[in-house]
C-alpha cells in the first residue's frame, strides 16, 4: 500500500471510533474528503473494520479488535477523537 494512504486510513479509522456509524454515514462522509474506494478497500482488506446489520435500523461499521489495536500503535496520542489526556 501506498504511503499516502497510511493517513486517510488512520483518519478513517479515528473518525469512527468507538461508536458504530451508520453505513451510509460512512459513505457519505468519506465520498467528498477522500479517495473513499482505495481507502476504504484497503481498510477493509486489512481487517480494520466491521459492518454489522442491526435489525430495524441497518448497516452500521465498527472498529474490530485488529483496528483499535492498529490506531492505538500509530496514533498514541489519540484515542477516539480525542486526546489520551482527556
């Protein structure tokens, strides 16, 4: 994967966070701020997301445990949005 890409999906994954967004919140946002389908393939690829269906109310994504750990080790000093000292 291209260096370039290692941001957006920190961005991505950070931008989630520890509460699921809808599925078309997802798509929505991602669509105008960046190369969704590479970053969004690639994050996928990895294992860095998961898309659960809730019954009445949709797709929603989430971290998985490999995503949490991957934000963690490359954004320390951030934990869902937020700064650690927080």
């Amino acid at each position: 994967m291209p260096n370039s890409l290692e941001p957006l999906i920190l961005d991505l994954l950070e931008w989630i966070g520890s509460d699921p967004k809808p599925y078309s919140e997802v798509m929505e946002a991602w669509r105008t701020s960046c190369p969704r389908l590479t970053v969004w393939e690639e994050t996928n690829e990895r294992g860095f997301v998961d898309r659960r269906c809730e019954e009445g109310r949709g797709a929603f994504i989430c971290l998985t445990e490999q995503g949490r750990n991957f934000l963690a080790k490359n954004r320390p000093t951030t934990v869902w949005g937020r700064s650690a000292e927080s």
